[in-house]
C-alpha cells in the first residue's frame, strides 16, 4: 500500500503575524501576548531584502535576561535573519530533517517568493504522522 505524501502546506499554520522591525520589543511581547503566539516574521524593508523572525525566546535571551528596557530595544536587534524557510511543496519528511539539521524549531512556508504560513518541528511530527 502506498502512504500518500503530506507536503508542507497541508499542515503548516497560515494566519501569520508580522512586525516591522522598528519596532519595540515590548511591541513584539505585546503583539505575542495578543495573539497567543510564540513568533512574528519581520517584514523585509524591500524586495531584496530576506525575511527574518523574532521569537519568544529572542526576547527573554536578549531583554528580559539581561534586563534591558523593551521601549529602547528595536526588533532588528533581537531578530534572526535570514530566516530558514522551506517551501509549501515540500514532502514534510525533508522538511523536518532540514528544520531539524538548521537547527531551529519553526520556519516560514514559502510559495512563489511570499510567505503563506508558518511551520514547527512538532506540527511537522504530530499533525503529519510522519513516524
């Protein structure tokens, strides 16, 4: 019997929320808070430019931990960038080894140049049956 194979976009989140990276941190935190997420894509300043995400623990290793004021501290300064994406049509067997391989446990869902969602490493394990 042959498993039919689940791409990334089948399971992957498509509500995505997105900051511009002259924000504050406690722009970001309170945007998080609103909405019950634990990451916000960074808009790119111009076509050219690569994407880029701030997370939640971006904002307890660099404001919270060391104690800084969130007021005086920019998204561009916490953010990485650039961020691993992978693309919608992807298999979601390749799209976790590669998430897993880049070392980081979420990333944007690619399709034609634009961000249409977003995936974790246990969204690709739990909502896929992968094992």
């Amino acid at each position: 019997m042959t498993q039919s194979i689940v791409r990334v976009r089948d399971i992957m989140q498509s509500d995505i929320l997105s900051i511009d990276g002259m924000a504050s941190a406690t722009d970001a935190a309170r945007m998080m808070r609103e909405h019950k997420a634990t990451e916000l894509l960074v808009n790119k300043r111009h076509e050219d430019d690569a994407w880029a995400i701030v997370t939640i623990m971006d904002l307890v290793k660099d404001v919270i931990v060391p104690g800084r004021d969130g007021e005086s501290v920019s998204v561009y300064e916490i953010m990485t960038k650039p961020v691993v994406t992978v693309p919608a049509t992807m298999d979601v067997r390749y799209a976790v080894r590669l998430i897993h391989r880049m070392g980081v446990h979420r990333a944007p869902v690619e399709h034609m140049g634009e961000i249409i969602g977003m995936v974790t490493l246990s969204s690709l394990i739990l909502d896929s049956h992968v094992l």
